[in-house]
C-alpha cells in the first residue's frame, strides 16, 4: 500500500485541483449551462477522491446519485429556462460581503475540526491498489452491517425525508384531473377486434327530423351536415373507439 | 531508493496497467469497427439483400473504408454552436464507453481492474453516458439535435432506474458486487434459467439504456433527421458512431456477465472447456448483439409517450415486487433456485 504513496498523492492533488477549479467556475461562469456542467465536473471530481479514500461505494452513489440523476435535473431545467444572466450577477455582487462571512465561518469551523482532528496513519487506506486486486473488505458489506442495525432509526429518518419529498414532488405536478385532452388507454385499443369494430350502418339522412332541418337550412352542405350528424349518433351508441372513418365508407 | 525498486515497486506496475489497458482497448477498437459490418450484414440478410460487398472480400474492409472517409471529411462546426460543449460532447461519449470496459471480467482474473463493487462502476457509467448526448444536442443549437437530447435524458434517466432494481435483485444471490464473482456464482446454473423474467426486462432496459430500436427516439430518423448527432460530421460524427456501437457491445457484455454466465463454458465437460473464456465472452456477446440487431430489422419504433409509459408504469412495478419477492425467497432460504448458493 504504501509503494504506491507518491502517486496516490498526485492524483490526490490533480483531482482536488480540478475540484476547486470546477466549484469556482460553477459560480463565475457567465453561461447557467456551463455552471451546471462544471457543478457535473465538480460532482465528478469529489467520487474521485472518496474512492482515492476508500469509500468507493460513497464515491460511485455519488457518481450514480449526483452526477447521473440530480444533476442531469439541473441541466434539463436550465436548458429550458432562458434565464437573464444579468439580474444573477448583480444578485452576486450584492450578496457577496455575506456569503464571504459566512464562507469564513465555513472555512474556520473547518480548520479547527481538522486540527484537532487526529487520524492515525494506519486508518488512512491509501487504495490506489484497488486497481489491482480487490481489497478483502468490501465496504457496501460493512455498511449493510450497520445501517440496518446501529443506525436503524437514523436510516429511517432517512426514508422518510425521502417519502417526503417524494409526495412533495408528486402533489407538485398532479393538478385537478384535465377532461379536455386525449389520452389512449392500451388495453381498449388492444380489445379492440375486427367483429366489433367495423360496422356497417345503412343510415338514410333524409329520413331523420333534425337532419332534414339542417338540409333545408344549409342545401349547399346537405351531405356533409348528414356524415357528420350520423357520426356523432353513432358514436354515442359505440365505444369512444369505434372509427368513424369505417362509418363514413359504409355509407358511402 | 535505488532504482531497481522504483522499477519494480512504482513504475512496473504502473506499467502493467497501461499494457493490461491497452489489451482491452486495441481488440475493442477493432471489435467496434467491424460490428458495423456485422449490424448491416444481419440487416441485409434479414431484408434479403447482399450488404456491403464491394470493398475488400465479403465487404471485409468495409469498416476501414468508413473509419477512412469520416477522418479524412471535414468537420463542420456550426456557427451559432458552443463551440466547447461542442466538441467535448462526442470525446465524452466515446471515453465514458471505454471507461466502463475497466471491470468487465473476460476469464478467471482477466479483469483490467477487479473491483468489488463492478455492478456499481458499470451502473454509474452507464448513467453518466447520458451527458454525451444532451450535451450534443443542445450544443448543437438545432431545433431538431435539441429534441433529440431531450428525449434521451428522459428516457435513460427512466430506464435507469428499473435496471438499477434488477441488477439488486440479481446481487441479493450472488452477495458480492463484484462482477468475477457474479459469474463464479453461475457455474451451476447461469441466471438467465431462474431469473428468466429478470433477463428479459434487463434486455429491454438495454435497449432504452443504449436507445437501440424500438427505442431509438433520439435519432428517430424519420422524425428528427438524426437526432443528437444531426449538426456532427468528420471525426467528431465517428467518435459519437464509435460510442454508440462500443455501448451497445458493452451492454451486451454485461448481460452476458449477469445472465449467460459470462467466461464460463455452456457445460463444464472435455471439448467446451478447453475453449478459452475470452472466447466464450466474445461468444455469447455476439449472441446478444445479434439479438439486438435482430429487433431492429424486426420492430416498429415506440412513441414517446408509450416509451415512458412502458418505463415508469410497468417496468418498475414490476421490478421492485421481484426484487421484494426474490428477497423474500432469500431471507426465508426457500429453495425455489436450485443451485444457487445464497450469499
């Protein structure tokens, strides 16, 4: 493990680099798509170095979570939206002087946590040789030990931040039941049969009241008033299904 | 440290990767060239036509002569175009489908890189596939490439999520996720005899996952041009092609790996086992692939809204009560699946 110290340490230090490079563009560049894409980067670079650490099922839920679901939101949301970069950026500029107090504050609670925060050489699972043969302890095989045990309430609590997010997401987009717009429902049209569906209608126009009256009204549209007269009838008789096309040939 | 140790200790190992890199990369390489030539063979046959015949015996250098036109042809880069995102779009494609052949196990110990959690790696790669294409598309600034990108987000993300489900429900029996270990746990029985279900709706995940027909909505030729990759030409057009066919051998990999028992012989007796896993893997992926490309001269494509539909409605349904209903089976030791050792 420790042969491979030196190199363990430079892509440590490539991909924090690049980390910190990415987060700052995430704020700074002019184009909302092009912050999304390097907060992707960003995301990306992080996996990275939790599986540099050994954490490599944090590294690729991450990857899986993040990267491939969250942040492909982000994107779909952002090409969307035409946002005006402008009144963002001024919004920047007048929030600066407290999101640098509070980037402070950050920083120093982070300092004093990791000064006092002593963690033995022998812990530090310097894994670059995960490349070459697997490592005896998985860590999903650790994880499934506690999580469901020792930290049961914890995982719990977990579930149901979820299930509330969920029903949040849900009673975002499920409006009043819409009567106007056409939807198809697979298993009518998969019912539907030769015998049932065509239909041979032998209607005589002339012979029905309100279609003699709208003949009289309308003489240079009779035969168009009584197609469509006699589609609608028929229609109310069958299902919402049966074509009317079909119809229309049988009169003719 | 003399140098004798660095050579041993630091650089030869380093060394080994890259040859071990390169040993799946050179193969692959041709491997994506000529499944051209094998896709347009099956179709040809299927639509009883001769296929590509002129260049090379057979057509045999057909794939060179492709691979040679779209290096040496132009690449045109529209003007209103992000001209970054742009080209960084079909390199992302084209790496993300490299990346992911890290943990594919081609015999007993014949990976570039065991891991234990390979159904993970392999599931998180595939996920970030999609940005390959969205980005494409709304790089590209056309109407009909934007589409495209926005069809395929849709649909990778929904498909994702089934396909996440059967791989767990598959690793409640094998108890590792590691994907050697996956394969040893079928040399009784490969899984595609008791998880029959299982392989079937995996496959189709596939086919969304890789938007192969009928789900090829992204490049719907006769509604969108080409989809995603309308605005591309040249080397950059190869790259997004060269993506598109190494994903879908890569998948086909993977199913081999999960359902067909991956290196391992169909059955462990004298002449079988003599052939090499490799071959076996090889094997059994030309099966799958073939069965793609068998659907694609076969079916009509899906609408969009019957795609999602298919996705959220049934294919997650259903795959989580299997994965309840095999953890069940597990947890109470049931012996339904003969065979197979409960991790």
């Amino acid at each position: 493990m420790e042969n491979y110290m030196w190199l363990n340490a430079l892509v440590f230090y490539v991909f924090a680099f690049v980390l910190i490079i990415s987060a700052l563009f995430v704020v700074f560049s002019k184009n909302p798509v092009h912050s999304v894409l390097f907060l992707i980067l960003t995301f990306f670079n992080a996996s990275a170095l939790f599986i540099l650490e050994g954490a490599e099922f944090i590294g690729f839920t991450l990857l899986v979570v993040y990267a491939g679901a969250v942040a492909i939101m982000f994107l779909f949301v952002v090409m969307f939206i035409d946002i005006d970069t402008h009144t963002i950026k001024g919004g920047l500029i007048k929030a600066l002087p407290v999101a640098l107090i509070l980037g402070l504050i950050f920083l120093a609670e982070l300092i004093v946590a990791f000064v006092s925060w002593k963690i033995p050489l022998t812990h530090v699972n310097s894994d670059l040789n995960l490349a070459f043969h697997a490592t005896q302890v998985s860590n999903i095989t650790d994880l499934g030990l506690v999580i469901y045990t020792r930290f049961f309430h914890i995982f719990q609590m977990g579930g149901l931040v979820l299930l509330v997010g969920m029903l949040g997401a849900i009673s975002l987009t499920l409006r009043d039941k819409r009567e106007d717009f056409k939807t198809q429902d697979i298993s009518q049209q998969l019912e539907r049969t030769y015998v049932n569906t065509l239909r041979i209608v032998q209607s005589e126009p002339q012979k029905n009241d309100n279609e003699k009256k709208d003949s009289e009204n309308e003489k240079s549209t009779e035969t168009d008033t009584a197609n469509s007269n006699s589609n609608s009838n028929s229609n109310s008789n069958k299902d919402s299904d049966s074509s009317s096309d079909i119809e229309k040939t049988g009169e003719k | 440290m003399t140098f004798q140790e660095f050579w041993t200790v630091d650089l030869w190992p380093l060394i080994w990767i890259v040859i071990k890199i390169l040993c799946v990369v050179i193969p692959l390489m041709g491997a994506v060239a000529y499944i051209s030539l094998y896709q347009r063979k099956i179709m040809a046959v299927m639509q009883l036509r001769k296929g590509p015949n002129v260049i090379g015996p057979w057509g045999l250098a057909q794939p060179l002569a492709d691979g040679l036109k779209l290096i040496v042809k132009e690449w045109v880069i529209p003007a209103v175009a992000d001209k970054p995102v742009f080209l960084i779009a079909p390199m992302l494609s084209f790496v993300l489908m490299l990346t992911a052949w890290a943990v594919i196990p081609f015999g007993a110990g014949l990976t570039v890189s065991n891991i234990n959690l390979g159904v993970l790696f392999i599931f998180a790669i595939s996920g970030l596939d999609v940005y390959g294409i969205v980005l494409a598309g709304w790089a590209s600034n056309s109407r009909y490439a934007f589409l495209g990108g926005l069809r395929t987000t849709a649909q990778m993300i929904s498909y994702e999520v089934s396909m996440g489900m059967i791989m767990a429900s598959l690793l409640i029996f094998t108890g590792s996720l590691n994907l050697s270990m996956i394969v040893v746990t079928q040399q009784h029985i490969w899984f595609i005899i008791p998880f029959f279900p299982l392989a079937i709706m995996f496959f189709i995940c596939i086919l969304a996952e890789t938007s192969r027909h009928p789900f090829d909505l992204p490049e719907a030729e006769s509604e969108l041009v080409a989809g995603y990759n309308v605005e591309y030409s040249g080397v950059l057009f190869a790259l997004f092609q060269m993506g598109e066919y190494g994903n879908t051998i890569l998948m086909s990999a993977v199913f081999a790996t999960l359902f067909l028992g991956g290196w391992l012989p169909i059955f462990d007796i004298a002449p079988l086992n003599w052939i090499p896993g490799p071959l076996w893997l090889i094997a059994k992926t030309a099966v799958v692939v073939f069965v793609i490309y068998w659907l694609q001269a076969t079916l009509p494509r899906f609408r969009y809204d019957q795609l999602m539909r298919l996705g959220w409605k049934v294919f997650l349904p259903l795959s989580l009560a299997i994965f309840i209903i095999l953890a069940f089976i597990a947890h109470y030791n049931l012996n339904l699946v003969p065979h197979i050792m409960i991790g």
